[in-house]
C-alpha cells in the first residue's frame, strides 16, 4: 500500500508554531510515503525550510522546489516541497508560465524508486486568482507536457523489466473539478478524450465524506473567497505506464481537525491509499472474452 498526502501549509501564517505542531503530529498519525506541501518557505542565508521543521525526527527526505523569492515575513524562498521515504532517482524544477506582474510558479518533478517500478510524481501550486483560469490553464497544460514527455521516455533510460508506474499530480491547483481549467486534464464524464495524457481524480473516484479541501469550517479560510467550500486540492494519477501495478483504493480529507481553535492550515489536505500490484495482472484467455 502507498499513502499519498498533499497538504498546502500556507506558509508560517499565525500561530505557526502551534500549526507546525498539528501538521507533524498528523503526519506521524498517518505515516505516508510521499507528502506534497505548498506554500513552503525556505529562509534565504541561515535558517531551516519549513518542510525541514515538520520532517525532524520523521523518516522523511525533503525535496525543495523554488517558486519565487519573496522579502516578507522575511527575504525567502517560496515553492513547493515534498517529504518521501523512497530512494530518489531524480530531481527536476519545471517553471510555469505566469503573467510578469505576478508571484511565479513551477512544478517539483521528482521519479521515485519503488519496489514494484519507477513512480513520477510532480507537485505544484497554480496561480490563485480567480481572472487566471486561463493562466492556470496553460500551468497545467505544461505539466501535462512534462509528463507525457516522461512517459514516453522512461521506458528508454531504464531496463525493460523496470515497470513505468503511472505519474501522480498532487498540490493545489486553486480551481474546482468541474472548472474549465481542468477539463482538458481529467478524464471526461463522458465523450472522448483529446488524445493527449489524461488524469483521474482519486477523491471524485472512491472518495470518502466532504470533500471541500477550502471550507468554511475552518476559521482560517476566508468567507469572501470564490473558491468556499470546493475541492481545490488533489491527488490526481495519469491514465500511463503499468496501470494494473497501481490502482486506487481509498480517498479522504486530512489535517481538517482543529485544537483549541487552532487549524493546521487555511486548507484540509487530501489522503489517497493505492494498491500496488508486485506482478503485472494476468492476460484474459480467449475464453474468458
């Protein structure tokens, strides 16, 4: 089994201390494999990342991947980080497009060794604002690219028994599923694909309870945001590679639960548990057709 978490932990906002607290002791309750943070600050000159904080004493590596540089609370990296106990193979930062006038984004590539294959996973976070749908549309359209390029190039830089396993896309991507920027990613209700690489949402497929990841129940999200109560946040897995190794089999919100009024973030983060599959699912016989 591999438990996937993505989590934005909206930076060292107010109390940061007693929020870090939450974060860390969830992720010891839940022990996932591969955790996806965004809205990670990593100090520039002396100092300790924010995904170094919650990992300490934690079996995790931290993987940092650079957005923009911001001055306040203090001169800073800003991105996107991921906590992983499995070996890394490679590392890679992917810049999206944004407008000049606005924080930049980019995309954490990493490609994990598993036991049963090689694991892409990529973590990002979108643009926010609501005008930039068209923005967040050509963000994802680049991740798209990334990994179908992967896809298609892996089985080339590996040994043919090495199984491909089908990418992940975890973060927040600050739009709903049924949103225009999403349409040409996730696999449509109905009509046919568009012949580029497509993605399924973990949650919309064997999700369990609520699923708004920005809700109103949490004193920290605003109320006059467009996005209240939806999902923005996902784990989200690409319909390629060795597809019977990986199957989905459980999905839930997480760190939604607050302590004397006190949330581990502005956002609930989502939990998904897939299968993995040691041998590739056996051929249907003829007769069995």
């Amino acid at each position: 089994m591999l438990r996937v978490v993505t989590l934005n932990i909206w930076g060292n906002h107010s109390p940061w201390a007693k929020r870090r607290q939450l974060i860390r002791q969830e992720l010891a309750r839940l022990s996932p494999d591969v955790v996806a943070l965004q809205e990670v600050l990593r100090p520039l000159g002396p100092g300790t990342s924010q995904a170094d904080e919650l990992s300490e004493g934690l079996p995790y590596r931290v993987c940092f991947g650079r957005a923009c540089a911001i001055e306040k609370p203090f001169p800073a990296e800003f991105g996107n980080a991921a906590l992983i106990k499995q070996p890394l193979r490679e590392q890679r930062l992917l810049k999206l497009p944004t407008p000049s006038d606005r924080e930049t984004r980019s995309a954490l590539y990493l490609l994990l060794s598993m036991k049963v294959g090689l694991l892409p996973v990529v973590v990002t976070h979108l643009s926010w604002e609501p005008e930039l749908a068209e923005t967040r549309a050509q963000q994802l359209g680049a991740i798209r690219q990334l990994l179908s390029s992967e896809m298609a190039a892996l089985p080339g830089r590996v040994p043919p028994h090495v199984p491909i396993l089908p990418p992940l896309l975890l973060g927040d991507l600050n739009a709903p599923p049924e949103s225009r920027e999403l349409a040409e990613l996730l696999v449509p209700a109905d009509g046919p694909a568009d012949g580029g690489l497509r993605f399924s949402d973990t949650f919309a497929q064997v999700g369990q309870g609520p699923g708004a990841t920005f809700s109103s129940t949490n004193p920290y999200c605003p109320l006059r945001d467009p996005v209240i109560d939806q999902r923005i946040d996902y784990i989200l897995i690409g319909l390629a590679g060795a597809q019977d190794r990986l199957t989905v089999s459980s999905s839930r919100l997480c760190f939604s639960e607050g302590q004397d009024g006190v949330f581990p973030s502005d956002h609930f983060g989502v939990l998904t548990e897939l299968s993995l599959a040691t041998e590739p699912a056996p051929k249907a016989s003829p007769e069995d057709s």
